[in-house]
C-alpha cells in the first residue's frame, strides 16, 4: 500500500558485486544478485533507527535458507499430514521448548508466518465474526490488528478503541474501564507499536478479569526485552501472548503465540486448520536458532542496552529541545512530535534517509495532520544495540537528527551530505551482525 509519490532515490555508494557472498546467486540471477548486495551495503552504512526491525545474526541467517523450506508438514509434532517428519517434528518440539522455557509458559504455537496472522488467530480462537472487541487506537500507537477499521479485523468485528491521556501521552485505565464495563469486550489486546512505555499488564488484566474478557498481550515490539529480563512479562497475567520473532527478539520473519494449557487446543485449532496450511520450517528452525541466542547471558546484557542507549538518546534529543511523546522512553522506542519544528514527519524522514538515518514517518496521538502525512517520526535503539553502539554514540545520534530536521526545514541537501559521510564513518567502526564486511 504506498500511496506516496515516488521520491529520488538516495545517493549511496555503488553496490559491491554481492558474488562472494551468495555465489550461486550471483550465477543464476545477476540482476537480483546485485539487488541484495546493494541492501547490504545499504545495511552496512546506514543508522537504523526504525524500532521494529533489528539485524538477525549469521546462525539465523543460515538456519532461515536451509532445505526445511523444502518440507510440508501440516498439522503439529507427532500430528502430521505428511510422512517424513523425523526431523521436522525435533525442530518445532525444539523451538516450542525453549519459547516454553524463555517466556515461562506452559504452551507456545511457533507456526503463525507473522504477527497479523498470529492476531487474526487469536480473534478465531475466542470471538465470532461481528463480536465487540477492544484494542488501543492505531493513531494513539497500537497496531492496525487490534481492531482498527481498514483492517479486518476492524471489519469482521466491531472494534472499540481505546487510547492516551492528551496531557500525559499515558494510557488511562480508567478509560479503558469504563469502555470495557460499557462495551463487554470478548478479547482485549493491549500492547502496541509506537508505545514508548512500560506496559502495565497487571491493570489490563484487572480489567479483563472484571468483565469477562480475554487479555490478549501483543508483545511484538519488546519481546526480546522481556527474554532478557528487561520489561516486565506478561506471561503471569495475560490468556494469550502474542509476539513477532523479528522485532527486538532477533530471530526471523515470524511470529508465536502462547498461552496457558486450557487455551493450547483453541490456540493450535485456530493457527491450524483454521487460519493455515504448512508451517515455513525453515523460520521455525530460526525462531529456534534465535530463542536459544535469546536464553544466552549476553541477550540480557543486550536488551538493558537497548534500554539504556534509547534513554540516553531520549535525554540527548530533550535537551536539544524536541518534544517527545510522554516525555521520553521506558523501552527501545522514542515517538518524536516535530510539530515544534515545523516540519512535517515525511518530510524529516525522507530528508533523514538522505542523511544514511532510516527512521519511520508516524502519527503521534491527537495528531492534528493526516496519517499519511503526520506530525512524527518514531525512532528506537534495537539495531545499532545490535552493532554495539553504547550510550557515549547517543549525543552524536541526537545532533545528527537536530542537524537534519534542520536541513530538511531548510531544504539544505549539502548539510544532509556532511551528516551522510559522518554516519558513515560511525557505522564502519561496528560492523553489523550477518554482514559481509564492506
Ligand atoms: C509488528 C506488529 C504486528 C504485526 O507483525 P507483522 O509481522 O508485520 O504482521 C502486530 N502487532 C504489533 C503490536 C506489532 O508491532
């Protein structure tokens, strides 16, 4: 769906010939061969700041292009509609283990290919078409599945939406009471995609529990915050967890959903036959790879890092006066309302991206501009965590930024360059995980 204009594409430097790396590629298909070889580079030089996408590391990398992709394998372990399982069945009994053992859950399903399928699951699992369900409003920071109109899941079922204080930028429990004892809910999801705060899952389930509903905790964005001990899980308090593997949790496109034993049947009924067909083995191998990466003590350190580095970047960006939304971060994400510096979010993230800084055009709540064209631009610190960027690069980040909205305010394309070739120079320093070299 791109309804914007097309746009000049930036000026990075020529694509190295990507042969070396992928060199049957490279002899079937040049053309394409040459195309992933210029987003490495792309990768490789570039401040990815866009909060939801991280850098898998070279074990996923490899464990996701293996010759699983070549099995079906219908149905769960032990539970097939195809022969030939012997090794299939080890590989998701392994990777639904160590997402039981990670998140502390009695059950987890690895099979949802992303995070909307996996919501759309959990609507089948515990809702009837045309049945009152409750999400945090996409424009407030939750995600077009929770019941937002243009999605399906705003179509099939009546969506209420709750969203943030206008003075706090905090979300208002006692809004969301009041509409869930005048709305009787069947599911209500809480979690998020530009929530630059801890989620306070206990509240929602008090909620919940008060009138009747399934708590539904999308965890997408922090789930690799929550392996490493880094925000709060909602394992102890929510009926279904659902999570993406890609996002802060380092593993492959992909997506879980987990839940207690008397919710396992509903769950796996409604993933498959409901929703599914064959389970992608390879990204269930990978989700695997990843979850065992995750339950390392090194994952922990990385997730406070995310943690520390979007604080301190936080800290930085106030201090050169930009209005954050809720006034700064408790996670890996920043929501920036660039109302202040008249400057529109596209227009900062194209001028941005042009600057070798990729971040995300975004509504902030109460946004008096349209949501194709809003007032923000929504930025987190996964990525360059990932490349080992600590908490003494973020000063350096924050001006880049100011030196940028300012540019694009100006329309200076010659300070965009100046910013470009220093971003360059930081990012050759740390080589990103699962990259050739440059
Ligand atoms: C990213 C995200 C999803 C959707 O994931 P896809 O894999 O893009 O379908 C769902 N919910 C939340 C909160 C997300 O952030």
């Amino acid at each position: 769906m791109n309804t914007h204009p097309a746009q000049p594409t930036p000026a990075y430097p020529a694509a190295p010939q990507s042969a070396a790396s992928h060199p049957a590629l490279g002899a079937t298909d040049p053309e394409l061969a040459a195309l992933v070889g210029a987003e490495e580079l792309l990768q490789a030089t570039t401040l990815r700041l866009i909060p939801s996408e991280n850098y898998v590391s070279q074990a996923v990398l490899e464990a996701s292009g293996t010759v699983l992709q070549n099995k079906y394998s219908e149905g769960y372990p032990g539970r097939r509609y195809y022969e030939g399982q012997q090794n299939i069945d080890q590989i998701e009994r392994l990777a639904i283990s160590r997402a039981r053992s990670l998140f502390g859950v009695e059950h987890a399903n690895v099979q949802p290919y992303s995070g909307s399928p996996a919501n759309l699951a959990v609507y089948l699992a515990f809702a009837e078409p045309g049945d009152t369900i409750m999400g945090m409003a996409l424009p407030m920071g939750g995600h077009l599945t929770h019941g937002w109109g243009v999605s399906a899941t705003g179509t099939w079922f009546r969506g209420v939406q709750y969203g943030v204080r206008h003075d706090t930028g905090l979300i208002d429990f006692d809004e969301v009471r009041e509409l869930a004892i005048k709305e009787r809910p069947k599911v209500i999801f809480c979690g998020g995609t530009a929530l630059p705060r801890t989620i306070d899952f206990a509240a929602f389930a008090e909620i919940a529990r008060e009138t009747g509903a399934v708590l539904a905790a999308d965890v997408a964005h922090i789930a690799g915050l929550i392996a490493g001990g880094a925000h709060p899980s909602p394992a102890p308090y929510a009926d279904v967890i659902s999570t993406t593997t890609h996002k802060t949790l380092r593993g492959p496109r992909g997506a879980m959903l987990m839940c207690r034993e008397e919710h396992a049947k509903a769950i796996d009924k409604a993933v498959f036959p409901g929703l599914q067909g064959g389970p992608h083995n390879q990204t269930t191998a990978a989700i695997a790879v990843a979850l065992q990466e995750a339950a390392q003590p090194g994952f922990r350190d990385y997730a406070r890092a995310v943690v520390t580095n979007a604080r301190a970047l936080a800290e930085e960006l106030l201090a050169r006066g930009f209005d954050l939304v809720s006034g700064g971060t408790d996670n890996h994400l920043i929501l920036m309302d660039l109302t202040s510096r008249k400057v529109p979010g596209k227009v900062a993230a194209k001028a941005l991206d042009r600057a070798g800084i990729v971040v995300n055009h975004n509504t902030v709540p109460y946004d008096p501009r349209k949501p194709f064209d809003p007032s923000g631009i929504r930025i987190g610190t996964p990525s360059l965590t990932s490349r080992g960027l600590a908490a003494r690069h973020m000063a350096a980040i924050a001006e880049w930024i100011d030196r940028g909205v300012t540019a694009a305010r100006t329309g200076d394309e010659d300070a965009l360059a100046v910013v470009r070739s220093e971003v360059a120079e930081l990012m050759a320093a740390f080589p990103a995980p699962g990259l050739p070299l440059p």
